[in-house]
C-alpha cells in the first residue's frame, strides 16, 4: 500500500504540514511584529475591547511563531480571564458569566414581552420608518419575530447590524423585500433593572397594530435563556472578559 502524501494546508507544499511549515512560521512572525506595532503606536482613539483583542491575537501568533514556548508547555493562558493553568472551554469565570447573562437576558425578556404586546409588535403589524428631510416614510409588515435570538443586545440593532443583533424580519411593502430590524428603543428602556443600555429613540414606528402577540412556551424559560447566552456575541472566541464586563 503506497504511503500516503503529506500536504501542507497552509503553503500546499508537500512532505510537511502546517506545524513544520516555515512559511507560516514567517508569516507567524510578521503578524507579530505588525501587532507589537498596532499597540506601541496606540495613541488613544482605539477602544479597550479592540486592544485587548490586539493582545489576545499577540498571543496567538507568538505561539504559533514559536516565540513563546515556555508558556506553552503547562502554562497556558485562558483568552477569557487571562488565568494559566486552564482554557476558554473550561474557565469557570466564563461559565459563572454565561449563568449571569442567562439571568440578565430572562429578565430583560420578561420587561420586554408586555412591552412588546401593548404596542401589538407581532406578525402582521404594519410599521413605518420616519422621513427625514425630503425621504418618504418607508412601510413595512412584520414577518416574523426571532424569539430565540432576542438578548439584551437586541435593543440596539438596526438593518446595518445584520440578522445576529435584529430580531424582526420585515419585508418592504412595495418591493417584498425582507429587512432585519432590532427592537424599538422606546420598547427597550429598561434603566429599572439596573442594568447599562444606549439611550436613544429609534425610528421604526407602529401604524396597525398585530391583533395578537405571543412568545412560543420556552421564550421565558431559563433554559431558553442560558442557551441564548451561550451564542451571545458577548462569549465569541476572541472576546476576554472585560468585554462582557463593559457590556452588562
């Protein structure tokens, strides 16, 4: 049986993989010299979120370069706490984070589903967008509302958030054209319950209510919650805890 070809996946040569390969190894070693540079230069326009990011990315390439093997062998540091001895998988800081912001998102729900159904924000409403200047009011119909993506990020997101932060699907009246939207601000005031939000009101305005609004059974439930907070954006691989911390 003839032996079978060893194929790098980063420069496509044959006879080495990506650990042994020296043009990545170069590569390593150029993207840290290019971050060491980003954070010396940093002169305070940049936000701590994308500096701790820069230096959790250091990090990386300086292992992967190789320059930086006494920290590998046992030492690992958690790119979530910066502990050693542990990683993002299994820090507890993380995992005691995630209950906190299931916690956070059950009651956020809770605020907003009175809210939600007052204002008869369901399928079927018919919305519209202020003008502004000469720009015509926009209409839209409210498709369908996703429940299980609605965190407390949810309060601030617009069309040029994307789909991962807007949670209602709207499709123009005169095109059919479906949108992504997030929640009005006035729905989402929730400064009670003692938790930081952006301030601001939001544009999109009721015309003809839903006759009924209501959440599928789990919605409110903490097991729905936790499973949101899991994909939060908050607990993505290149945020550290600060980022959380600052969030909530």
């Amino acid at each position: 049986m003839a032996k079978r070809t060893v194929r790098c996946s980063y420069c496509g040569g044959v006879g080495h993989n990506i650990s042994t390969c020296e043009k990545y190894k170069e590569a390593a070693v150029h993207n840290v010299k290019l971050l060491q540079e980003k954070i010396s230069k940093e002169t305070g326009f940049v936000s701590e979120q994308q500096i701790a990011y820069w230096k959790s990315s250091l990090a990386l390439w300086k292992e992967r370069a190789g320059l930086d093997k006494k920290k590998r062998k046992g030492t690992r540091k958690c790119g979530y706490c910066g502990e050693r001895g542990h990683n993002r998988k299994t820090c507890e800081v993380k995992k005691q984070d995630i209950v906190k912001q299931a916690h956070t998102i059950q009651r956020f729900r809770n605020y907003l589903m009175p809210k939600l159904q007052e204002a008869g924000f369901g399928p079927g409403a018919l919305v519209r967008t202020k003008s502004y200047g000469s720009r015509q009011d926009e209409m839209y119909i409210l498709q369908d509302i996703r429940w299980d993506s609605i965190d407390t990020s949810s309060a601030f997101g617009d069309r040029s958030y994307g789909a991962d932060r807007s949670v209602l699907v709207l499709a123009d009246v005169q095109t059919l054209r479906s949108y992504h939207y997030g929640i009005p601000g006035y729905l989402t005031n929730w400064n009670d319950l003692d938790t930081k939000y952006y301030d601001g009101q939001w544009d999109l305005q009721m015309v003809t209510p839903a006759s009924d609004v209501s959440c599928p059974e789990h919605f409110l439930s903490y097991e729905a919650c936790l499973e949101t907070a899991e994909k939060s954006d908050m607990f993505k691989e290149t945020r550290p805890a600060k980022f959380w911390n600052d969030n909530i």
